[in-house]
C-alpha cells in the first residue's frame, strides 16, 4: 500500500536502527508509561488514471447527481481525463471512492485518501461543442442522394463528388430544426477514384484465369483484384474465382484497399480446411480498379453444418450470413438460424463494420468465406454489414477503394460547415503514427499529436490556435476527445497547458468518503511505529542540523533530543525536565523545571514541528478557491505518565504553519 509516509525515508531520516533492546530501555520502565491503542486509520495516495474519469462519469450516482442539466458535461470528463468547473472533484469524487472497485475501498473509518487528479478552469466552446456532438454516419441512402441513383452510385465521396460539398446538404436533411452553434461529428467514406458505371471503360489491366483451379501445393502467378480486407489479410479476386491472402497482423499501411490490381506470385497451402495464400506470397501493386459483386451464395443452417462437417469447403466463396451477433472477447460470432455446429466468424473485420455487429444484434453479413476454424467458426472476410431491421440495399452499387474519414461540422444558424481552426484525425493518419488500431491510448497524445501537427502544419505562426479530435482508448473503451493546440512558436503544445494537476484529500467519515482540505496526523506512542517514528526522528534530525549547538541536546543514540522532548525511539515527546538538564546542563542552566518544560513545548509547538510539517507534507496549501487547511496533529507527550495532546496548525501559504492551538 502506497503510504503518504515512505518507507525508505523512515530508514534515511533516522539513520540509526531501532531494534536493541537496552537503548533508552528506561523510558518505558517508569512507572505509569502505558502504550495507548493504535489508531488503524490509514491516509494513502491515488493517482487517477483516464479509465478512472471514465468510471467516474458512468456512475449512475454521479448522473443523477448531474442530471440533465449537467449530462454533457460529466460525459466530458470521462473522455477528456479532467475536471471542470461544472463537474468537480470534491462533488463528483466521493462516489468513485465508494465503489467496491476502488482499490482502498475497505480503508476503516477516519482513513484519508489523498487523489491526484487533473482539472481545468475551464473549457474553450469549441471544446464543448464537440463533446457534445451527435455523430452522424452517412448511410447507402445518402450516397445515392448524392449520385442521384439509386442504381448508378458507389458508396463514398469521390473528386467529382466531394465531401465537402455535399455533407452540408445532407445534414440540412437530417437536422432540420438545428439551432446556431450544434456540432456533428460526420462519418464516411471517401476514394480517390471516380466509379465507372455500366457502359463505361475501365483502365486495361488484364485479369487471370487461374483461381478457379486452384490447389493445394500449386505455386500460381495471379492477376487479380483485392474485393475485400480484413485485419489480417485480403481476398484476391481474377476472373476465374478469389483465394484468401494471408499476411498476418499490422500488414497493411494503407496502400491496399479494395479495388487494389496487383500482381501476386506464391504457393497455394491447405489451412482450416480450405486453401489460400500464405504470408510467403510476394505481390506488386498495379492500380485501381473499381469492384462489384456477384449474388451472394446463401447457405442454410443444415448446410453450413454439412459443410464446416466435411473435409473441405469451396475456396473464398463470396456467401450472406444472416443471424444474431454473439461477442466472446475480441472474437465476433454470429449464432445462424437452423445451423447446430457452425457459425460465422467475422472477428477480424474492419472497425466501421465492427461498429454494426453489436452484441444481439441481428445482421446480415455479406463477405466472402475463406475458412473453418475449429471446425465450426465460418471465417467471414466481410464486404458489408445490414442490421436486419434496415431497408434492403440496391444490388448495382459499384464499389471503389476507399478509405474511411471522420469530420465535424458547424452549423451557424443558416449553413453547415467544417470549422477551419477543427481537425479530425484520419485512419491514414493513425496509420503514419504507427497505430495498430485507428486510436491513441496512454500518453501517444502529448508524445505524437506535436509532431502531426508539426509535419501537417509546417507554416504555423506563434500563437496558432487549432482544436484538434482523435479516438482515445481509455482502458475500457474508445472515447472522442478534443484537445486544444497551441502553437508557441517552436512546437505545438497539446491540450494540458489549460489543465493543472491538483491532489485532494478526501476522508471517510460515518463511511462515506467527503472532501477533506484539512489534514489529521495522528503519532501512537510506542517503539516501531513507522509513522511516529518518522515525525519524531525528523524532529530530532532538524534540531541537530538546524539548532546552534544542536548535537548537545541529541542523545548518543541519536533519535532523542531534550531541545523539544521530541523520542523517535518511544514515538512521544519526553518533557521530563530532570532528564532535559541531564543531557545539555550549560542550555538549562539556571531554570527552574517549569521554565524547562515550557520552553520544550514552545520550541516544539512554534519552531520544530512547522518545518517538520513542511518537510513531510510538500502539497500542503491553500486550496484553489483559498481555504487555509487545518493541520490537526494527535500525539502524547511523556512526564512520569503518558498523556495524549493535540496541536492544530493553519496552512496559510504553501507549505507555511501558522500555530492556531494546542491542548497540552
């Protein structure tokens, strides 16, 4: 357990063991010394992590503390990582601290928790905005409202129909009753490439005739097409059939999309009862070319049990699934209707498919089955995903390379835009990154958002402002966060310079955790009590290194001093004044036993244990809206019998102990 007290500093402060038997073995001879009860209560350190702010913001105590008014903004600090002034810790922590989740859930009664955590003053509107977007995924309707036809269209945005130009149109649809200032986060598509219809001429690249024949120990040379991708490979089409191309994970850095032409030469091996290419296979990209499909051949339930049964299936069969989404890990099934063995297995598809096989979900999904792994997973290369409650897509849809893009829009109050000073980052973006997945997660956005924007934006003059949105992986999900850039003239700085890190105490009283500034330091009596034992022994360290003449009221054994009465050895304060005279004669020359008490517990009180606090406590001070913390100190002293007392202190500067009263 992460102690505020550290154990090492136990060992460096006092310097000296404290295990002999016979050293100072008087004190706690004398009649009267009783050892009091230990306090069990604990203080410990918790640093929050961004999956922490994510539970935090999910907790339905701290939604209905937010209500509807709040919503958004409490959402906001579950993906952005940090407080606000709608949604503070000191309102919002204590349920976090009360779930059995929490690591020091079961700490007893009159325990502290100090959390270290991020907030922010506030939240720039463009910020805000986008946290609250809807997202919007252009669907196969709004394509053929772009084409004009619901037959002659392909689903993406392409130069002659750009996305800029048309996305405006198509949010004024679906968001008639928009007010000034919304924000949309836009899903699409986008190619490079315009689709050639029917009639039209495709660029000559002549395709092969050997896939069909394929088999096993064949080394074939291929001229074909990729007609579809998955996150380990791809399907490779000619115009005698398709064999699935293994690659392994992380091969794709973006070059090969559907409609890829290539030449691809490699031996034809058997796995999971069909064949395909391994990652041995060499290929040469050709062009582009567009894609379109053939009728999906539709198995029954009975059939794919025969099938996935028997010795082999048909090599990378272009096939439609329909059935129900069952999700186990990362692995994705689909439970199909009449089938008591096999099911689909589209795990490795793309992200934007990905997003449509939900758990439960009933779907149909098109792709072309390469695989039985085993024997009963039907492995999917998936070419598209239809939610069976949808409308029924068009059957001459052309299909180019495209890549998937996100963008967010503004409305104004008359037109939808895409703000100039708001980027979006793209999956060809995550690629250059270095991302195996179209995210970010731990700290790769202060390590390489300054770099992207540094390449993308190399005429960036000083004081730039960009607000720039990326998928964060937050140790439990995939959240869109915006983070405001600014640029000071030599690097982009991202997001944290509008965020403090701030540490809070929160105390568990009448079991319930409550915001605490004020802090209890509570020193037991007795030997080997780490916390007394550290107070202590840096109180006789101070008045060693710090006190004219120091050494002469430590003793031999150095963890006792007669300047303060302070024992690291017995974990009190000695005030027996015979003793003090004992140990430095010339100091006490003169007084009286009373004055040797009295000054002991003035230099203690008024000198000692304020810069020990110090010295133990670096955070201490005031807080943000200026409370002056109380430092409640609970220790005994010893004159012939042990008696408890208190000292309070007041945090009136950082790290600065005004004496405000004492009981002794």
């Amino acid at each position: 357990m992460n102690k505020y007290f550290n154990r090492l500093l136990v060992l460096a402060v006092t310097g000296v063991a404290l295990t002999a038997c016979e050293e100072n073995s008087w004190n706690d001879k004398l009649d009267g010394f009783e050892v009091p009860e230990k306090d069990q209560s604990e203080t410990v350190n918790f640093t929050m992590a961004a999956v922490d702010y994510a539970q935090l913001a999910n907790l339905s105590a701290n939604k209905t503390l937010a209500g509807d008014a709040k919503a958004d903004a409490l959402k906001a600090v579950g993906t952005q990582g940090y407080f606000t002034p709608e949604i503070t810790a000191e309102e919002y922590l204590p349920a976090f601290l009360g779930q059995p989740t929490f690591p020091y859930f079961s700490l007893p009664e009159g325990s502290a928790v100090k959390v270290t955590y991020r907030t922010t003053e506030g939240q720039p509107e463009q910020v805000k905005g986008v946290l609250a977007a809807e997202k919007y995924t252009v669907s196969e309707t709004d394509y053929q409202t772009v084409w004009g036809s619901d037959e002659d269209y392909t689903e993406a945005f392409t130069p002659s129909k750009p996305a800029s130009r048309n996305i405006p149109t198509l949010l004024k649809s679906a968001y008639p009753d928009a007010t000034e200032g919304t924000y949309v986060i836009v899903n699409y598509k986008t190619s490079a490439t315009d689709p050639v219809f029917s009639g039209s001429e495709e660029p000559k690249f002549e395709l092969s005739s050997v896939l069909g024949t394929a088999a096993t120990g064949q080394t074939l040379d291929v001229n074909g097409y990729v007609s579809a991708i998955d996150n380990q490979g791809f399907i490779i089409t000619d115009n005698s059939g398709s064999l699935y191309c293994y690659r392994g994970s992380n091969y794709n850095d973006g070059s090969i999309v559907i409609g890829t032409q290539m030449t691809i030469s490699g031996t034809v091996a058997s796995r999971n009862k069909s064949i395909q290419f391994g990652n041995a296979a060499t290929f040469e990209i050709k062009g582009k070319q567009t894609v379109t499909y053939p009728a999906p051949k539709t198995f029954t339930g009975a059939e794919l049990d025969a099938l996935v049964g028997g010795a082999s299936i048909p090599a990378a069969t272009f096939v439609s699934m329909t059935g129900k989404v069952v999700l186990s890990g990362s692995n994705i099934n689909l439970e199909i209707a009449g089938a008591t063995t096999a099911k689909g297995s589209p795990s490795y598809c793309p992200d934007e498919f990905k997003a449509l096989l939900t758990d439960g979900a009933e779907v149909t999904v098109e792709g072309y089955w390469y695989a039985v792994a085993g024997n009963r997973y039907c492995s999917i290369c998936v070419t598209k995903v239809t939610p069976v409650s949808a409308a029924s897509a068009a059957s001459r849809a052309v299909t180019v390379a495209s890549t998937s893009e996100s963008a967010v829009y503004y409305f104004d109050g008359t037109t939808w835009a895409s703000p100039s000073d708001i980027r979006m980052l793209s999956h060809a973006d995550y690629q250059a990154m270095g991302q195996t997945y179209d995210n970010l997660s731990g700290t790769a956005p202060e390590e390489l958002l300054p770099i992207y924007l540094k390449q993308n934006l190399p005429y960036a003059a000083e004081g730039d402002l960009l607000y720039l949105v990326y998928t964060y992986y937050n140790g439990s999900a995939n959240v869109t966060r915006c983070d405001e850039c600014k640029y000071d003239g030599s690097q982009w700085n991202i997001g944290f310079d509008n965020t403090t890190i701030v540490t809070s105490q929160f105390v568990k009283k009448n079991g319930s955790w409550k915001y605490s500034p004020d802090v209890t330091i509570t020193l037991p009596a007795g030997r080997n009590i780490e916390i007394s034992t550290l107070y202590f022994q840096a109180c006789v360290d101070w008045v060693l290194n710090n006190v004219p003449d120091g050494k002469d009221y430590v003793t031999s054994y150095g963890n006792n001093d007669y300047y303060t009465g302070a024992s690291a050895y017995q974990g009190n304060v000695d005030l027996r004044p015979d003793k003090a005279i004992a140990q430095n004669p010339t100091a006490y020359a003169g007084m009286s036993d009373d004055e040797v008490v009295a000054l002991m517990k003035k230099r203690f009180q008024d000198e000692v244990l304020p810069a020990v606090l110090a010295q133990l406590n670096p955070d201490a001070a005031p807080t943000s809206s200026g409370v002056q913390p109380l430092y409640t100190v609970n220790f005994y002293y010893y004159t012939g019998t042990t008696e408890p007392a208190t000292i309070v202190y007041r945090v009136v500067a950082p790290r600065t102990f005004e004496f405000e009263s004492a009981t002794w």
